[in-house]
C-alpha cells in the first residue's frame, strides 16, 4: 500500500508490485489516460496473463471504442468487447443521481461473468486517487463487485499517471480526460438514444475543428459548451467560428448553442447536487 508521502516513483513501483502478484487480470479499458497506463502497467509485468475488455454502448463514442481497439492490437493484447446498454438497465433512463452506480454494477458483472468464462482470475479498473474527491457513486459499485483499483491502491494522482505515461512514451499522456456521454445530462433529465447521438455528434465536431478538451452539456433544448482557455479562444475570435458552430449544433436538433464562461470542469452537472444539499 502506498502512502501520500511517497514519491511517484516509489507510488510506481508499489503499483507494478501489487500488479506482479496477480496470476491473472482482465483490465476495464476505455482507451483514457489512467486505464491506458493501468493495462501497459499490467502488461509490462504479467505479459501474456493481462487481458482488456471495453464496453460497447451508446454513451461510448465510437471513435474511443476504435482507438481503444487499436491500442490492444498495436501491443499485442487480447481485447473483449462487452456489449453493455445501459439504457436496458431498469432506472437508467431516469438518470438519477446513482446512475453511475446502476451502470457500473451491470457492466461489472458482466464483465466478471467474462473473466470467469476466461479463466481469468481478477478484474481491476481504472480509478485513480483524485476520483475520491468527487460525487462518483460508481466507485460503490466497483467495490461490491470486487474490482480490483490498483491505481488508487497505489495513491497515484492524476498528474502523476501522466508523469508516468509520458516516461513510458504512451500516446494518451496528455489526452484530455473522458466521461460517458450520459454524465452531460442533468440528473433527472431522461436519457435516450437519440439525445446521447446529439452529444456526441456536437463534441465530435467540436474536436474536429481543432478543440482538445470539450464538454456539451445538454439543457433540454440547449446546448451548454464548456471548453479550456484555448477552445473559448478559438470560438470568440471571430464571429463567423461562432456562428458556424452555432449552426451546426442546431443540425444536431439543439435550439440554442451557448458558451459557459467558466469554462471545463469535471462533475459539472454534480454542481446542482451540491446547490440543493
């Protein structure tokens, strides 16, 4: 167990040793910064005992399903799919504020039902310790499931997984970090098929236009960007980039496109829970 007086080094090394102990592992990957770094861990110390699994559902963008496919296979690791709808699990649509937790159960047995059938001894995800400082009742349920948090186990922060990554050379150092297209809702508001394809549609093109980290939060009729420093920049500059993106988004079914002048933040929608308590 690693404490908060280590270095990230010595964190490092107290992960790679609780991973070596392992005689098997499927790892949950996404693909994200921490995931990425948590199965190349694995992989450098169990080799051929470590598998990946990543879930196949509509508030998974497709181009994260590619690249986390495209990582496995460019390193030689066996790669699941788990096919995971979460709109099938019962409350899901309602998005309540245990979402998350409704999700992750599902999603874990499922995945542990595959590493049985694999004969695969563990499962371990990708959480790191800046991910206690939130709302995250998914974290509940990794707990209940048994999943396996080396990272967090490691006390490894998330500027400390990216240290860690670029050492390592891994492509996702500074990737922008990632949530399913569901937590862009506000609690309350029903989740369908169609509005999560509005998501992704608004931040797919967002991000092919050059933004890095991006985020449409969706009000109904509106949709509420949020964006770092250099994305606010790149909208306001010019008039016409913000008309164009305002168009656009309307092609998506939006009536309204706005900018939030606060800008990116993590568990942005977790900022009513807070409001109301």
């Amino acid at each position: 167990m690693a404490t908060a007086a280590m270095t990230t080094t010595e964190k490092n090394n107290a992960l790679r040793a609780s991973l070596a102990g392992l005689p098997s592992l499927l790892v949950a990957f996404s693909g994200g910064v921490d995931s990425t770094f948590l199965l190349t861990s694995a992989k450098d110390v169990l080799g051929d005992r470590v598998s990946a699994v990543t879930a196949k559902s509509c508030s998974f963008p497709a181009r994260e399903l590619r690249s986390a496919k495209e990582f496995c296979e460019k390193n030689g690791i066996r790669h699941f799919i788990a096919e995971s709808e979460e709109l099938d699990i019962e409350g899901f649509r309602e998005n309540p504020e245990n979402r998350c937790y409704l999700c992750k159960t599902e999603l874990f047995e499922k995945i542990w039902q595959l590493a049985r059938d694999n004969g695969v001894e563990f499962v371990a995800e990708g959480s790191n310790k800046d991910d206690e400082g939130d709302y995250r009742p998914g974290l509940t349920a990794i707990r209940e499931q048994g999943v396996l948090s080396p990272l967090r186990g490691a006390e490894l922060t998330k500027s400390e997984i990216r240290e860690l990554s670029k050492a390592r050379g891994l492509p996702t150092w500074d990737k922008p970090s990632f949530a399913c297209l569901a937590s862009r809702f506000p609690y309350g508001e029903t989740l369908t098929e169609e509005k999560l394809a509005q998501v992704d549609n608004a931040e797919q093109y967002l991000l092919d236009l050059g933004l890095r980290q991006v985020r449409v939060r969706h009000h109904g009729t509106t949709a509420r960007i949020e964006t770092d420093d250099a994305g606010i920049a790149f909208i306001t500059r010019e008039a016409g980039t913000r008309v164009k993106i305002g168009d656009k988004l309307k092609s998506f079914g939006f009536t309204y496109a706005a900018l939030d002048l606060l800008g990116y933040r993590t568990g942005s929608m977790n900022e009513t829970l807070s409001a109301g308590r």
